[in-house]
C-alpha cells in the first residue's frame, strides 16, 4: 500500500523529540540534551537541520509551518482497551475488572480519563467486555462511549481495537490497567510514539536501540519493557487502522496483542518514536503483587479469596504473599503463594465448570483418598464451589507420555489405585455423561457434520461394555500425563496423582483410555499401554473393551471441549484429536468385537 509521507515522517528522532519541547518552551541546548537523553553534539546538530528545514527559528522557537503540522496532527480521540478478563491478576478479577482497581483511592481507568481530558481529549471510547455493566457509570461522569467487545473471552485485543478502527487518526490508545504517576497525553503531541519502560523485558520483541530507536530483539537481546501506551498520528494511523481490520479477519492473529500489528508491518520501527519512561512512574497492573507494590493499602488486596485463605490457614492478610498466577489450565484457574513458610496452590474453578463438575462428589473423593501416599495434600476444599487449597509440590513436573520407564511409573500407581477396596460412593457413567455433555450446547449443533453418524456408532459399543465391563474401582477418570507430578530428585524423587475432579466408581480400563487419548498416542502406542498396564495379559475382550473405552471417552471429552468452546474458551487440536478418537475406535472396536464372535 502507497502512503504519502508527509514532512514530519521525515523528521529524525531527535528531530522530532527536539520540535516536541521547543512548542512547550525554549529550551537551552543544555536541557535539551536532558530530556532528550543524548550529547550537546546531537543537539546542536539537531537544532540546525530544523533550522535549515524551517521547523523552528533562529531563536529556536517553533516556525508557522511547525504550528501547522501540530494543528492537523495534534490528538483528536482516546481508546481505552478495557475488555479483557486479566487471567494474572486472580484473585483480583475474581470482583472486579482491572481498570476498576483503586490506586491510592483512585481507580485506574478514571485516572486515565482525568490525565486524558487534561490534554484537551474528551472523545474518549472504552472498549469493555468483563463485567461491561461495572462502567456504565463512566458515560455519565464522563461522558465517554462504551464499545462492547462481544470476543473477549476468545479473541486478544487486536478484535477490540478493529471494534474502533475508524476513529484510530490522532489517537491515543490506552490499556485501562496502567497507572501512570505523570500525565503522558499532550495538546501539542503530533507524531506517532509507543511508551516503554526502563525496565528490562527477556518476552519483548523490540528494545530502544543506541540511537534512541526501536530495534527488533535478536540474538537473545533483553527487549524494553512495552507499556500499550501509544499515540497514532496523520497518515501513519490510516495505515495502521487498515492492519488492525486485515488482522480481524486473520485467525492466526487474532490471539496477538494489537502491537503485533505494529510489529510485524515494521510501523513501530520504522515511524515510531520510543517514549521512554522509569519503571516505577508507569506501572501495568497485571497480578495481585503488582498491586500491592504500588499501593500496599489497597482495599482491592483484602478480597473473599485472600479472606478465605487467611482464615482457613489461620494466618493475616499481610501473611499470604507472594502469590503468583500460574498457566491457565484447561478447567480452572489457578495461583501459588507462601504464607508462614509454606507454598501452596489455591485453585479457582473456571468458566462452567459448575455445569460439568459434581463439587460434592469431589469434596467427598478427597475426603476418601486423604491418606493414599502418592495423593497431594489438601487443606481445604469447599465442596460448594470447588474453591481448594493444596499443598505446593516443590521443583514438580510432568510426566512424560513418551518416556516408557515413566509411563510404567504412572500405570504402577494407577495399579495401586486401581487394588483400592474404597469406592467414591459415586459411578462416573460415560454414556450418560456424553449425553449431558451435548444436552449443555442449547440449541447449538455439533462443530462436525458427521456427529450424529459417529454417535450412534459409539452408542452401539454401550450394550458390549454392558456386558464384559470389570468390576467397578475407583477410579481417578482424568487420568492424563499432566496430572502425574513427579516432586523432588534421586532418593526423594515421588510420583503423586493430582486433580480428582471426575473421580468416581468405573472400569479401570478407562483410566488407562483417558491417558491413551490425553497423550494422543498412535495406535501402536495404545496396545503397548494396555500390555504394559495387563503386564502381557492381553485378551481379545480386553481389546474390544479397551478400544470400546477409547471411543467412548474421545466422544466424552470432544463434547466436553464443545460446551467449553461455546462459552469462549478454545481447545483447538485437542478437541478435533477427541473426536478423531472417537470416530477411528468406534470401528476398530467393533472389528474386535467381531473376532470375539469368530
């Protein structure tokens, strides 16, 4: 795309940087060198260019044709991203959205209004989408718009700044969860500019380079911190506004951040001038710790979850700390912290897990199992809402699907579950569930045409199950790689089974599929586990009702990933693998079946 570039896009840097502090005042070459972070040599080059170029005047102040481009440039509207769910900053978002955070009694999106209309914007868009209804109150007060962002619990920002494309000419564009102690936002801004903090960023992809300007981050380079601050200026921003609309309807970008846009049309590097700020003056609230650093007395740090642990622990408010949101599971959302010497894990179940997940039944498992070896400690669950504390398991990680020695590991304590004489008191039963499952789409029908020609496949595989199923065991039924932990090395190396949300009264066969399907393992890998776990003992039986139970389960959590998928929540390959499971093992179940009769 042609852009006519007009005078000031060929302006330098300094050039630029120079002409911003000569409109406030006239400066000495001195204080210039300064605010501009560069040697007097820099300046006094700087300042004859714009001389020579008839930007400023022989007294260094601004020139009518300066004064023109400030006028056609200068800042004209806002964006306020503000519809994002903030998954770091549990338990915080557990009440209330990020940008409604007080900061030293002062929310942070009202704060970012005020230092707006300070600099003369008062066409202020807020793209909401979390608890949209909690800034209706703004319109009024301020008198801002609100956008509603219908995509925020599955698209990244990118989808809410294509909401306000057309008004993205001499804008701002805000993140709603920064607090900035000095007022960034300008009457006479009038070229394009992203803010970046002093503090070091190993994740950025770009860093201020030795000449003051954006560079990409290679060779293991440590990025700048990227702030979300910027302001798009004259013609930069109609090409600008084009990408974010080209990327709307990319799907391979609609889970980046809007910077990417800048990033990846080379615009942040190419036109835009770093502005550079100290870490501690702008300030991205991403977690609760975020928080308490900047405002330890915030009322927003005494919340219901930090109240909860401090009374089911016996601890204060200013004992639980150190609290650290970890990777977004597939169920629930979740955050270590220390309190007293101790580490643990507090879980917070997701987005409708309330519609798939028995709590009483869980609580009671819990209750059951409480004394097994290879089980984490738990030291509250509420079997209301399934809010847990657990132990942290130190140093942990997963096991690994493709490690057979450790596969072994896994089946062995799956044995030792398996030889329990305790019952969960409650049967998991999997065609029953999978028709649950689907009953929770509404009227939404299946993602995949074939469904309804699949499911009555798997259904013909219930009365054979029916009929040579095992004896009933309790079983952990969520039985994947990513659920045995293994804690500590050499000697002090243990192997613990976590997360018993589905756990209840089954076949063990099935825990065995649920790993299988989990691991997305080929089907030499599968019979290769169902040996391993019958330790050579293999029957045609066996292998009917074992591939019988991979369907099963594939159709269980491809259903599964559906109800998910329609509240926003997005599993991707794994759930088109599910389905692949059912459909292929349907029909290899069924050729067993067959040798049985023969």
């Amino acid at each position: 795309m042609f852009i006519k570039y007009t005078d000031v896009n060929l302006m330098n840097i300094f050039e630029k940087q120079a002409s911003f502090y000569l409109l406030q005042e006239v400066y000495t070459q001195r204080e210039l060198a300064q605010k501009m972070s560069c040697s007097l040599g820099t300046v006094n080059k700087t300042l004859k260019s714009l001389m020579d170029d008839t930007w400023i005047q022989a007294d260094r102040r601004p020139t009518s044709k300066l004064l023109r481009h400030v006028d056609a440039n200068r800042p004209a509207s806002a964006v306020i991203l503000a519809a994002g769910f903030g998954v770091r900053s549990v338990p915080l978002n557990m009440t209330t959205s990020k940008p409604l955070i007080e900061v030293n009694g002062e929310r942070l999106i009202e704060r970012l209004i005020k230092q707006l209309h300070q600099a003369g914007v008062k066409n202020i868009s807020v793209v909401v989408g979390f608890m949209k209804g909690r800034f209706e109150y703004l319109i009024d007060k301020y008198d801002v718009k609100l956008v509603f962002n219908s995509e925020y619990k599955r698209l990244n920002n990118i989808w809410s700044l294509g909401l306000v494309s057309n008004q993205l000419k001499n804008c701002y564009i805000v993140p709603g969860d920064v607090w900035l102690e000095k007022n960034p936002f300008s009457r006479k801004d009038f070229y394009s500019w992203y803010m970046v903090g002093t503090k070091s960023d190993p994740y950025s992809p770009v860093r201020v380079g030795r000449g003051g300007e954006f560079v990409l981050s290679k060779d293991s380079r440590i990025g700048s911190q990227m702030i979300g601050i910027a302001y798009v200026a004259g013609d930069i921003a109609t090409r600008f506004a084009d990408e974010v609309r080209l990327a709307m309807h990319d799907s391979a970008r609609l889970n980046r951040f809007w910077e990417d846009v800048l990033i990846q049309k080379s615009l942040l590097i190419e036109t835009f001038v770093p502005y550079i700020v100290p870490e501690e003056k702008a300030i991205d609230i991403n977690t609760y710790e975020d928080l308490r650093l900047i405002d330890e007395r915030s009322t927003h740090l005494n919340s219901s979850i930090i109240k909860l642990i401090s009374d089911v622990l016996g601890v204060k408010y200013d004992e639980v700390e150190n609290i650290v949101p970890l990777k977004k599971g597939m169920t629930n959302r979740s955050f270590s912290f220390a309190a007293r010497g101790r580490k643990y894990i507090m879980r917070i179940p997701g987005e409708g897990t309330g519609q798939l997940i028995n709590r009483k039944n869980e609580a009671n498992v819990y209750r059951v199992i409480k004394n097994f070896p290879f089980v984490e400690t738990v030291d509250y669950i509420n079997p209301e809402n399934g809010y847990k504390i657990s132990e942290f398991l130190e140093g942990a990680r997963n096991s690994k699907p493709q490690d057979r020695l450790e596969v072994q590991q896994c089946l062995g304590i799956l044995r030792k579950l398996h030889a329990q004489t305790v019952r969960a008191g409650v049967r998991f039963e999997l065609f029953e569930q999978i028709e649950f499952y689907e009953s929770l789409w509404g009227l939404q029908p299946s993602v995949f045409e074939d469904y309804a020609e699949i499911k009555n496949r798997v259904s013909q595989l219930e009365p054979f199950i029916l009929e040579h199923k095992n004896a009933d065991v309790l079983c952990h039924i969520d039985a994947n790689f990513d659920n045995f932990v293994y804690t500590g090395s050499g000697n002090n190396r243990r192997l613990k089974l976590i997360d018993w949300e589905y756990a209840g009264d089954q076949d063990p066969l099935v825990d065995i599929a649920m790993f299988a399907i989990y691991a997305d393992y080929s089907k030499e890998q599968i019979d290769w586990l169902l040996d391993a776990y019958l330790e050579g003992n293999v029957t045609v039986r066996d292998r009917a009702l074992f591939y019988s139970y991979i369907s099963a389960c594939g159709l269980l959590w491809s259903n599964w990933c559906q109800y998910k998928q329609n509240l926003g929540v997005e599993f991707g390959e794994y759930f088109m693998q599910q389905y692949r499971f059912a459909k292929e093992y349907s029909k290899r179940a069924m050729r067993e079946i067959e040798k049985m009769g023969d």
